[in-house]
C-alpha cells in the first residue's frame, strides 16, 4: 500500500518537472527574442528574384510583375517570435528605391532610438517580410557599408498633341460679267466668287488674282466674305489679294470695268485663287475661271436702209449678217416698238426667212424668227391668226391687210427683253432662202 502512494508521487514530481521545463523553454526564448543584440535583415527577402536581371530593370513603366509563390506562404513560427509593431536596429539604412509600390497597412510601431536606422514590422497582405535569424556559427559580415542597388524604370511615354491643319482644300472660283458681248467705250461688272465649301482644311493666306486684259481701261472692285471668310474690302487696278477660307466660307469680289475706245477682238479675263506653300488641292482644275465676250461692231448703215418704206431696197445674202445702231428704250408702252420692212410685192409682201435681234452692249434678245414654225405671238404675222396655210416658209405671201402700212412687220418688245435701252440690232438670213437674200427696205422705230 504504501508502495503504490510512493510511486503515484514519483509519476505527479516527473510530471511536475516537465512543465516547469516547458515553461523555462519558452520564458528563455522570448528572452532571447526581446534581449538578442542585433538582427540581420536579409533585404533580397528571399523572394529568389534577380533585382538586376533585364525583365525587373527594363520593364515597361506601371508593370507588375509575377510574385515567386516562394515569398507567399509565411513561416510557420512568423506569429510566434515576431510581434507586429516591434523595432529592430539594422546594420545599415534600408535604400530607399524610387517609383510606385503597393500600400504598406503599417502597424503601431514602438519607436527606438538608433544611431543608425529603425526597420518596423509591417502586417501587409501583399509584401510579406522574412526575418533569418544570426546563428553562432554565421561568419561576420565585412565592415563598411554595404552596397546599394537603385532599381531602374523605365520612363512614362510622353504624348504631345498638336492641332495640325489638314494640308488640303478644295477651293473654288467663278466669274461671270452676265454678258457674251461688249461694245467700245462701254462699261462692264464682273463678279468673282471664290469659295472653299468643303475643304477639309481650312485655309489662310490663299492668293486671289486677276490680270485685266488691254481692251480695259480703269477698273474698281470691292470684296465682302461670307461665313467667316476675309478679304481685302475695296482696291483698284489688278487683283492680287491674300485671303482667308474658312471650311464652308466664300468672298464674292464685285469689279467694274470701263472699255478702251476703239477696242478689238474678244474680250477674255481669267481671275484664279491659289493655296498656300504646303497646300494642296484636289480639284485644280476649278481654280481659274475664264470670261469671254465678243465685240459688237456696227456696220455702216446702208443708204438702202432708212427709217421709212421707199422700195430701195438692201439684198443680204443668206446666211449673212448685218449690224446696225438704232436708238431702241423698251419701257413698257402699250402697242408696236419696232416694224421691219420687207420690199412690197403685189398687195403685200413675200416674206423671207429672217431672224431679228436688238442688244443692250452686253447681250442679244431674239424679238422676230420667221422660219422656225413657232408662232410670233409679239408680231402682226402670227401665224396662228394669219390665213392658211399655217406655217412658215421662205417668202411666204402675205396680205397688206395683216401688215403694218401695207409692207411692215410690227413688232412689241413689252415681256421679251427686259425693260431698258438697246442701240444694237441684228439681222441674220438664214442659209437655204428661195432666191439666196433676204430683201430688206426699211427699219422704224416706233414712239
């Protein structure tokens, strides 16, 4: 009995022992811990990646690179022998590399005093630390300090963003005076529309010209713009103007001419626009623009031809023409403007195939056409009211009861030309007449 209650005690002081062992263990241990002199920071952190190799130095700007699944996975005793807050003295200062790097949550730290530098414990969930703790046998380390890297990125790409304007445009230019003819000593308008109406650029310091030809003596323009566009606003002389074209903008130039005395031939002026060095257009074939006019000359009046019938009569060849200078105001009187006499035969008269046209200088109007089967309606021959047969051929017999004092072709000028003065009239026989000419006595014009 009292061998049993000696053996219980054995097993109960064994027992003793071992926990008290226990905790001398671990009691030496964490005064080993707070009480060691120094702890050496591994700082390539064993992450078993080459801080010098060409992917981290030479990595484009903002890239992040895979993590060895090395440094992932804390040691075991990381929670047991490191607390996160406390402070260690490092051999050296930690480099401080440049750039952009994961946020740090940092945990309350204990702040010590170094002479050298203070490393605190980080709780991160990205970039865990790993301590190697110095062993007896670690051979020490040279002195001095150590050697740094400075990790290299590569610079951030710089764009720059500049307005260039597009390097071409589809400029326009028209010109027109509203005329096909001219006369000596006379006046004419021109007008000029210069134009970039789609371009796609838009378009400073093009060049508008215009060279006038010698048939003219003095000339005045003016310019206004249109949608943004600008231009010089009045000048004389030759046009040689540098302008601006915005996208959709046109300039119309308004030029007034006077004609030399004596002048001949044709009248041609050509006005262009031009783009700036560096520009280009797609369409050139539309920046000049020609004008052209045809001098009005008058022949002598023949002595055949007067103001009233007298059977003397003057013979134009078919196909032939002649011009005269008549003193002609439409002004939109009631009844006749103008008789064209042809020479009497019998009762009447065998009208010839004839065209008639009067001009203010610049234009002809055609007020008579006896031989296109289109009824003149502005005439006393209308064949609509004249007897049969109902048309129009050569030297058609017709009654002096129809005709104007018996031989004359009464014409009105109210509604077919527009109201005005007219000192030109034109008279053309057409080619293929019964006899070869046209027969002409007399041309009146009527109050």
């Amino acid at each position: 009995m009292q061998a049993r209650e000696h053996e219980r005690r054995d097993w109960i002081i064994i027992f003793l022992i071992l926990l008290f062992g226990v905790f001398c263990i671990l009691l030496a241990s964490g005064w080993a811990l707070r009480f060691s002199p120094s702890w050496a920071l591994d700082t390539s952190l064993d992450s078993n990646l080459d801080p010098n190799s060409d992917f981290l130095t030479r990595r484009p700007g903002g890239f992040i690179e895979p993590i060895d699944p090395a440094i992932l996975t804390n040691p075991s005793w990381l929670n047991v022998f490191l607390t996160p807050g406390a402070s260690f003295t490092t051999g050296t200062p930690f480099p401080m590399a440049t750039g952009t790097f994961p946020v740090m949550h940092t945990a309350t730290s204990m702040p010590v005093t170094s002479p050298t530098s203070t490393f605190v414990i980080a709780s991160s969930p990205t970039m865990p630390l790993i301590f190697i703790p110095p062993t007896s046998s670690s051979t020490p380390k040279p002195s001095g300090p150590k050697p740094t890297r400075t990790p290299t990125f590569a610079p951030t790409p710089t764009f720059t963003f500049t307005n260039t304007p597009d390097p071409f445009a589809d400029l326009q230019i028209t010109k027109t005076d509203g005329a096909t003819n001219y006369t000596s000593s006379g006046t004419i308008t021109y007008t000029i529309v210069v134009s970039n109406p789609g371009g796609p650029g838009n378009i400073n310091g093009a060049t508008v010209t215009d060279t006038f030809p010698a048939q003219i003596a003095s000339v005045n323009w003016s310019c206004t713009g249109a949608g943004g566009a600008t231009c010089t606003a009045n000048g004389s002389g030759n046009i040689n103007d540098s302008v601006n074209l915005p996208v959709g903008s046109s300039m119309t130039y308004t030029v007034s001419a006077s004609i030399i005395a004596g002048a001949s031939g044709d009248l041609v002026n050509t006005a262009s626009v031009s783009l700036p060095a560096g520009f280009t257009d797609p369409v050139p074939g539309n920046n000049t623009a020609t004008d052209t006019d045809t001098l009005i000359t008058t022949d002598p009046t023949p002595g055949q031809i007067g103001s009233t019938p007298d059977g003397n009569i003057y013979n134009l060849a078919a196909g032939g023409t002649i011009t005269l200078n008549i003193n002609l105001v439409v002004n939109g009187h009631a009844g006749w403007d103008l008789v064209y006499y042809e020479m009497p035969a019998g009762s009447g008269i065998l009208l010839d195939w004839v065209i008639i046209e009067i001009s203010d200088g610049q234009n002809w109007y055609t007020i008579f056409n006896w031989g296109d089967n289109i009824p003149d309606t502005n005439s006393n021959v209308d064949v609509n009211i004249l007897p049969p047969p109902p048309n129009e051929p050569d030297q058609r017999d017709i009654s002096s009861a129809s005709l104007y004092n018996s031989s004359g072709v009464a014409i009105n000028l109210d509604g077919v030309v527009p109201p005005g003065s007219y000192p030109y009239m034109r008279i053309y026989a057409p080619p293929g007449d019964t006899d070869g000419q046209l027969e002409i006595d007399a041309i009146e014009v009527l109050p």
